[in-house]
C-alpha cells in the first residue's frame, strides 16, 4: 500500500512541473487594432518572433500589411539578458551576484507605405552580451573582491517587439516573451 501511496503523489508533481517549464518559454502575440489605420490587416507573411535557442538570439519575420493607407510606421525589438555570477575574496568567501544586460534596441528606423501596403522587415536581436558585459554590471561589496561569472549562466530573460504607426499612442502590434 505504502508503494501506491507514493506513486500516486510522484505522479501529479512531475505533471506540474512539465506544465510549467512549458508556460515559462511562452512567446505572447498581442494585436491592438485601435492603433492602426481602420482597416489594416495582415497581407502576407507571417507576424512572429522567435528564439534559437544555440545562440538565444530573437528573430521577428517579415511580413506586409495593407489597409494601412499613407501612414508611416515603425518596428523595434529590445531584449534583455540576466547571468549568474559572484564575487570572491582574497580569503575565499564567494558572494552570489545577478546581473542583468538590456541590449541596444535594434529598429526598422521609418517605414513608409506604398499603395497603402506596408512592408516590414525582419529584425534580429544585436549580439547576445558576454561575460565582460555582465561583469561590468555586477555590483561586488568593495573593490578587492573579484568578479566571475558562471559558466553558462547567460540567459534569453525577455524581449519585446513592437510595431507601431505614426499618429498612434501604442503599438498595433507587441509581441513578448519567453
């Protein structure tokens, strides 16, 4: 009886825990048609972003939007990175330090519609930061104590795209996640 007892709890954590490690990689799509000219809709392509998860860099697709009229409008992608590090002194004490990196948003610059059809490009993420970036923004308690980060520690935290049109106060388009 004690076997079965155990199973039967095992089994409900495992489901919880797969359940979560899912919802936490959720990429969310939002599309806010009050902040676009009345009438705009997808053309072709496809709106998206995505994550390769070799280099944790983002990638938002291309794709062309029409109804859009002479509105001009623009896309950007802004990511942010977190890594795990620590601070050691001279005796060996180690300090667990967080450290985050928000990369330089990257933009489509002014898009201009032609025959009242938008093209947008793609966007990809800059370069992932390295160890040196995050090292520059860990905070150890005084200068005699070294940073160092762990390896492997650098993390994909979040992303966000938007698009948005000219003479609108929000983005048409937000696309976030993981």
């Amino acid at each position: 009886m004690l076997r079965r007892i155990l199973f039967i709890l095992t089994v409900p954590f495992a489901a919880v825990i797969a359940f979560s490690t899912a919802a936490s990689a959720a990429i969310t799509t939002n599309i806010n048609p009050a902040n676009a000219p009345t009438g705009t809709h997808l053309q072709s392509g496809t709106i998206g972003c995505s994550v390769d998860p070799a280099t944790q860099l983002v990638t938002c697709s291309t794709f062309e939007l029409a109804g859009v009229g002479n509105a001009n409008a623009t896309g950007a992608l802004d990511t942010t990175y977190s890594a795990t590090g620590q601070c050691r002194n001279h005796g060996g004490q180690i300090v667990p330090v967080k450290s985050s990196v928000q990369t330089a948003p990257v933009t489509t610059g002014s898009l201009s519609p032609k025959n009242g059809r938008l093209s947008v490009p793609s966007l990809t993420s800059s370069p992932v930061p390295t160890a040196a970036d995050f090292e520059a923004q860990a905070t150890c308690p005084n200068g005699n104590w070294t940073k160092e980060l762990l390896n492997g520690s650098i993390t994909l935290s979040s992303f966000t795209y938007t698009l948005t049109f000219a003479g609108f106060t929000g983005a048409y388009i937000t696309i976030t996640g993981p």
